[in-house]
C-alpha cells in the first residue's frame, strides 16, 4: 500500500524542552488515523511539523512523497488547525472564495454552497469570522478546511467549541472524506471519531506509546 504520510526520525526540541522525540511513521493512503494524549504530549508539534508550519529539529516528513512544506506536499494537503485565524477585511465567502481558488477549485461554488449550509453558516456568509464567536470560527475553518482540493487531511482538535450541530456536520464531513478514500490524522478525545478510525496513535512526553486499532486502544485504556 502507498503510504501518504512518512516521518522518519523526525523529533522537534525547543533548546532544551523536546516537544517531540525522535519518531518513525507511516500512514498508509486512505486510512483514517486518531492522535491521542494529554495536553503537551506532542500531538499539535507532529501535525504542525507533517503540515510544514514549523520545520524539525532532526530527521524528515513525506506528504504524498514529497517534502513536508513543499509546494507539492501542501497541494495535496488540508490542515485545520486548533486556533483559527482569518483576515480582518474579509467575510466568510471570500475566505471561501480565496482558499478555493488558491487550492486550484475553479468550480468552487457548489460545494461552497454546500458545506456552509450544512455547517449552519449559510445566513453568515457576508459576515466577518474574525468577529464571530468561538464556535462559529470553528464552523468557518472547516469550511475553509474542506472547499479545496486534497488527499491528506491533518485535523487539530477540531470540536473544541463547537454546538452539537457543528459536530455532527463535522463528523458527517469527516466520514465522506474516509469514503472519498482520504487519508486523515485528527487529534481528538472525540470517541466517536475514535471509533471510526483505522488506527489510533498515542502520544506522551512527546514520545509515540501506543499504535494500534481501537479496540487495542480501548483495551490498553490508552483513550
């Protein structure tokens, strides 16, 4: 099987502090992966470093067989990250709009239309998402997160703050994904997404300590 994302021996140390133990990874294509632990256990440095948001300390990242951070590798990718941030001047449509186009969707439209009326946003889009509330930041990146093309998706502990709706939607779009055969890495303590995952990954200190299926993980009382 084609792996979609390969780390080898990557680790991230800030002087001293290791936020991320030296770590060997492959994530087969089409294969849906939840990332565990505690706060600070490493899991948003793995996705940020597999994202090519912050380079590592030692070792490399493949995405799709290309270089973590690349042009390539961030053509295949979508990240939705755990701190949404938008520009100040623009509604929600034209975020929709400019990722869309930047991500190569000439036909965006549809499936615009689409993912704001399942998210609940559909009476919002001309508003500013800096201005908006937690959840409903939430709701826009995830938006923004699945309007553009991509074969590999990280998600960072995407249903903090959002409403049983904006999870539901969350969840519905995160299993279409999995049947489009895409390959996910969501950090969460969602049991749901847990449950429906090919795999779990537990992290800890920053070093991996459990991979395996979730029944596994369930069992070793990793989740």
């Amino acid at each position: 099987m084609t792996a979609a994302l390969v780390a080898d021996g990557v680790a991230k140390r800030y002087g001293d502090a290791v936020a991320l133990e030296p770590l060997e990874l492959a994530v087969t294509a089409g294969e849906r992966v939840s990332l565990i632990g505690h706060n600070g256990s490493g899991k948003s440095t793995l996705l940020r470093l597999c994202a090519g948001l912050i380079e590592p300390s030692e070792g490399t990242i493949a995405v799709a067989g290309h270089p973590a951070g690349s042009l390539a590798a961030r053509a295949e990718l979508s990240y939705l990250g755990d701190q949404p941030v938008f520009y100040d001047d623009l509604s929600v449509w034209e975020h929709i709009e400019y990722i869309a186009r930047l991500g190569g969707n000439g036909q965006w439209v549809p499936r615009a239309t689409e993912l704001v009326e399942r998210l609940g946003l559909a009476q919002r889009t001309d508003d500013l998402p800096a201005s908006f509330s937690r959840g409903l930041r939430q709701k826009a990146a995830i938006a923004l997160a699945f309007v553009r093309p991509f074969s590999v998706m990280l998600v960072d502990e995407p249903f903090v703050g959002l409403d049983v709706s904006g999870r539901r939607a969350l969840l519905d779009l995160l299993l279409d994904a999995q049947h489009a055969g895409v390959t996910l890495v969501v950090a969460t303590h969602e049991l749901a997404t847990i449950s429906a995952s090919d795999r779990v990954l537990a992290l800890r200190d920053g070093e991996l300590v459990f991979d395996g299926t979730p029944d596994e993980a369930g069992a070793a009382d990793v989740t």
